[in-house]
C-alpha cells in the first residue's frame, strides 16, 4: 500500500468540472507524447542511431516530461560517449528533481487528483539515485577521479532527500554503495570507501531487502583487504572468510559492469466499474474506494447497473530476463603464457527490473484510487451536461472515453540489469571480451572491449550495454 493521504477536493461546479476536462485533455496529448516517443527512442538507442534518439528526445514535451527529457538525454548521451553534455544533463535533471520534491505535497496531489498525466513526472526513487551512478562512470571515463568522488558523496545526500519525501520501499542501492566504495578505494579515502563497503554488505544481506540479487563475491574481498589495509583484524577475518580472495600482488584490476536487456515498460489497461441505480455520494475519494472493490466481482448483484464508469490505469509489461550468465575473457596481447589469460564468469549485481515492479507495486492501489476520482469527476460533468441536453451528455462522455489515459510514463531506456566481473591482471596490454548467454544457455551477445593498459595497482572500469 502507498503511504495514506486524503486526495484533494475535485470540483464540484459543472463549469469548473467541464474545465477541469479541458486540463485533461491537453494532458492526455501530452502524456501520449512521451510514450509513443519513448517506443521510438529505445529501437534506436538499440540501433545505436544516437542522433536519431536525442532528436526523438528533444520532443518530449516539457510541460509535465522535462525529467524524462534529461534522464533520457543523459543516457543517450553516455552512450554516445559524450560524457560532459551527459553529466550536464542529469545535473539540470538533478535541480529539476529537487524543485518537485521542495513543492507543496497539496498542490501535487491536486494535480494528480484531476489526472496523473497533468502532474510532472517526478518518477521512481531508484532512478534518481542512477543518475548518480551514470554520473561518477561519466566522470571515470572523463579520468576525472575528483569529480567521481564528488558524486559518490551525493548519492547519500539524495537517498536522505528521498525518504524525506515519503520514499518508504526504496532506503539504499547496495550496489550503487559498492560502486561509490572502490571509487573512494580509488581516491584513497579508505574510511568513506569502509563505509560503503560495510552499507553494501549490509544492505545485500539484509532478508528485509526484497530486491533480491546475488552478492558479488569481490566486495567481501575488497572489504576484507581494506579492513586488513587500515588494522581492523576482526572484520577483515569476517570478510574474506566469504570469498576467495587473490592477494594484491602487484597486479591491476579492471571491474567491468554489463548491462542488459531493456527495463520493463508500464502499458495502459482499461477496467469499467458499475455505478448502480442506488449508489449515492458526497464524496467522491470515499466512493472511489468502495468502487475498488467492486473491480473483479463475479457474483450477480441484485441492483440495475446505471453507468459502467471507464478508468484507465497502468499495468506492467512483462520482461523476461534478457541474460542467464556472462562471462569475461582477457587476454594479454602478446603474450606467450597461457597463465596471462583470463576468465571469469559475471554476478548479477542491480535487478532494476526487480525496483520498477517494487516500486509499481507500493503505488498501485493509490494510483487505482485517484484514477477512479479522476473518472468520477468526468462523470459527474457528463450527468450534469445531460441533465442540460441529452446530445451534449453524450459528447462529453464520448469525450470523457476518449480522454481517459493512464499515466505509464517511465525512464524507458534503463537496462533491465547489470552484470560485474572483476578481472585481477598482471601488468601489460590487454584485450577484453564479454559473451552473453540466454536463460537456456543460448549465447545472444558478444562484447569486444578496446585495448586496455593495466598498471600495477590501479583499478579501471569498462562497461557495455547489450539490447
């Protein structure tokens, strides 16, 4: 259940309510806007036509979209590599993000009363802290380690600033806390980079985390060798006991993230609820919750239906796991041994599929609620222009089906998940290739990473998206 709040007044004039109609319906066009766009910016994201989908994406309409635009933006744009228009754009979504959470609660859910499509898309708490995450892997690659850092501190400062919002199913991303601690690692800030080690550990192990995703195995060695660096004996012990650990040996590492398949999508699904000859109200939030309950009703009741009432509301899409497993391969370029090569077989370490579903479902009921306000208040302006003129009862309600639209808005271009390997190197050039493999074991994807130079000690990462 979302958190418990009472919905805003509708209008109860006609006058205001055929207005309110008229807001609807521009809202309607607008929210249509965005998803038919969004269908046509992830084939061409998949088709690597970057141009084409930042043009798509420069469309969007603003008026209720423009954290969409710029969180769409900013992926398209890193994955064009252009890291610096990238960051810009999720730092202006970032501003755009605080703006809606500093905004009176009472004016939002008025909005959204009247429609959700009216209200700007303030989205789920899991996206905004992958903002963050897109941000410090753009800063990396920039080779600006400072600027990554910067980031890895905001990524607590916005979990606060969600949960002051009423964020209650999302507190903490274990592993976007494992990315900020071997940035820290890397930055040689070992007690900011012990914290965040300690949180992912925490937050993977937790039974309460319903999210569930397999605990990569290296952070219970990074943990480990850090505590061991900065002479915490005991919690070193408690953490490479968890893992098998290759010790530091004058080697480099290079972590690489793959990201896979396509998040799911929200559709519109349309239910009709009856409104019998003996129902009477004055409040329509109060209605709207008794009309709930009639949604899936078998039993024939007794009493003449006197209006189906349309609402639309959304439902998920269902998204099958893109990838089974991967693996990463290594090999040194040049390199006669064959102990030079290396394999290691990818964790999944973020099922976003998994947040989208948890967050669809701790708002469902609410949403189901206002929907079913929003359509009582369209009813009531089609009772009250019929008890005018019967043609114009019937306009406004072919008019009122016309209009009812669910709001299935959604960062649309997010992966489905996110896979890590950790490869351990000897010094030298390397090339670095990942394979990807269906549930069933058939292979989808191969990933050909350029050229990299590993250093004795440092830590780089690669990443990859795969559709």
């Amino acid at each position: 259940m979302g958190p418990a709040y009472r919905l805003a007044r509708p209008p109860r004039s006609t006058a205001a309510r055929l207005m309110v109609l008229g807001v609807v319906a521009c809202a309607v066009a607008a929210c249509s806007n965005y998803v038919r766009r969004s269908t046509e910016i992830r084939d061409l994201l998949a088709q690597q036509q970057y141009e084409a989908a930042l043009e798509k994406i420069e469309g969007i309409d603003l008026s209720n979209s423009e954290l969409l635009l710029l969180y769409e933006k900013g992926l398209v744009l890193r994955y064009q590599g252009a890291y610096e228009e990238s960051n810009a754009a999720f730092e202006r979504a970032e501003t755009v993000l605080e703006n809606l959470y500093t905004r009176s609660v009472t004016r939002e859910l008025a909005s959204m009363t009247v429609s959700e499509t009216i209200a700007q898309y303030r989205g789920d708490a899991f996206e905004a802290v992958l903002v963050n995450y897109y941000k410090i892997l753009n800063y990396l690659d920039m080779r600006d380690l400072e600027g990554a850092m910067v980031e890895c501190r905001r990524v607590n400062q916005k979990l606060q600033m969600l949960q002051d919002g009423g964020e209650t199913y999302f507190v903490n991303d274990p592993f976007v806390q494992y990315v900020t601690g071997m940035v820290y690692e890397m930055g040689r800030e070992a007690t900011d980079a012990e914290v965040s080690f300690r949180t992912a550990v925490r937050v993977y192990e937790d039974s309460s985390y319903s999210v569930r995703a397999e605990v990569p195995p290296w952070l219970f060695c990074d943990a480990g060798q850090l505590a061991r660096s900065v002479g915490d004996a005991a919690a070193a012990e408690e953490y490479l006991a968890q893992a098998t650990c290759s010790p530091p040996d004058g080697s480099g590492m290079v972590t690489v993230l793959l990201e896979s398949g396509e998040i799911v999508q929200k559709i519109q699904s349309n239910v009709v609820l009856p409104i019998l000859e003996n129902d009477k109200w004055q409040d329509d939030e109060e209605f709207a919750h008794e009309l709930s309950q009639r949604y899936g009703d078998t039993y024939v009741r007794p009493k003449k239906v006197k209006y189906w009432l349309k609402v639309a509301i959304p439902t998920l899409m269902p998204s099958p796991p893109r990838i089974g497993h991967a693996v990463v391969h290594a090999r040194m370029i040049g390199a006669k041994r064959r102990e030079a090569d290396a394999e290691v077989r990818a964790v999944e370490v973020e099922n976003l599929n998994a947040y989208a579903v948890q967050a669809f479902r701790e708002k469902q009921s609410t949403v189901f609620v206002r929907s079913i306000v929003r359509a009582l208040v369209k009813y009531a302006a089609f009772s009250a222009a019929s008890n005018k003129d019967e043609a114009l009862g019937g306009l406004v309600n072919l008019f009122n089906f016309a209009t009812e639209t669910a709001d299935t808005r959604s960062w649309s271009t997010l992966p489905q998940a996110i896979w890590m390997a950790r490869l351990q190197l000897e010094p030298g050039r390397y090339v670095i290739d990942a394979d990807l493999f269906s549930p069933d074991g058939v292979k989808v994807a191969d990933i050909h990473f350029p050229e990299i130079e590993i250093t004795a000690g440092a830590m780089q990462f690669r990443t990859a998206r795969v559709f």
